[in-house]
C-alpha cells in the first residue's frame, strides 16, 4: 500500500516538474534578452560620453543686487 501512494505521487509530481523547469527556462530566457538590451545601452551611453555617475552639476547661487553690493564694498569679489 505504501509503495502505490509512492508510486501515484511520483505520477503527479512529474508534470509539475516538468512544467516548472518549462517556466524557469522561460524566466532564463527572458533575462539573457534583458542583460543583452542592458549591455547595449551601458555600451552606448560608454561610448557616447554618458556615465552612471548622476552627477549634477552645482548651479551658482542667485544673489540679490544687495547681497553683491555687500560684497563688492567688503572687497569680497
């Protein structure tokens, strides 16, 4: 009795499987195409002068005519 449970799981378990393994190499597939449209867009912003850095330029700040006023007759320039 024992052996046929084993044997009736066995049954079941290989069409998950199977269609488990069918799904994670559809998963894998995917992202092989996703790294390669990944590494194409790294390779053009390379080349292309583009970094990742996100580094913003400072912009200067914005002083009012009295603020440069002070500072030109502190000497400050």
């Amino acid at each position: 009795m024992e052996n046929e449970n084993k044997e009736e799981h066995k049954d079941e378990s290989v069409p998950k499987l199977i269609e488990m393994v069918d799904r994670l190499e559809k998963a894998n597939a995917e992202a092989k195409e996703i790294l390669a449209r990944q590494e194409e867009i790294a390779a053009r912003n390379l080349l292309g002068g583009k970094t990742d850095a996100g580094v913003q330029p400072v912009k200067p700040k914005e002083e009012s005519a009295q603020e440069y006023a002070k500072r030109v007759m502190t000497g400050n320039l």
